[in-house]
C-alpha cells in the first residue's frame, strides 16, 4: 500500500513541474483563450471563422465574412476585455480580425 502511495505523490509532482514549465504553461493559456473565445462567439458566429491562434499576446482570428469582420473590429475592447476577465487576468492585449 504504501508503496501506491509512494508513486500516486511522485505523479502529482512530475505533473506539476510540467505544468510549470512555461513554454507549456504559454501554450495551455493560448489553447484557454481559443476556448474562451470559441465561448463567447457561440456556435452560430464560429462557423464564420476559418482560423484562429494566440502569439505576441494577440488574437489572431480569419474569417470568411467581411461584414463580420467590421462588426467584431468595433466590439474588439469588450471582446478583449471579455476574454482577460474569463480568463482571470490580461492575457490578451489585441485581437487582429483577418
């Protein structure tokens, strides 16, 4: 028994030095964000979009509709101020619509 124990406490410990790890710790925020703006779009908005991805602390988002496009550029500060608060903190300080 104790030896489970013994390894169950040395697993939590290998999962929390690789979380802290901050090349992963950067992309598992960056995949958080996608998530978050995935959320706050909704289904019927996300079909719009061809691609998204997080670099330099900005939000990349392509989108097949230019009419879209133009309505999410004068939303962009509550749609940034959106995703830092879901978030917890200020992750993003842009958002780039393409």
């Amino acid at each position: 028994m104790r030896k489970a124990s013994s390894n169950i406490n040395s697993l939590s410990n290998v999962i929390r030095k690789i979380i802290k790890n901050s090349k992963l710790s950067n992309r598992l925020d960056n995949i958080k964000v996608i998530e978050i703006w995935e959320e706050i779009i909704g289904k019927n908005l996300q079909k719009y979009v061809i691609d998204s991805k997080v670099f330099n602390n900005k939000l990349y988002i392509k989108l097949k509709s230019s009419t879209l496009r133009n309505e999410l550029i004068f939303k962009k500060t509550e749609l940034i101020d959106k995703i830092n608060n879901n978030f917890g903190k200020v992750i993003i300080n842009d958002i780039i619509f393409n």
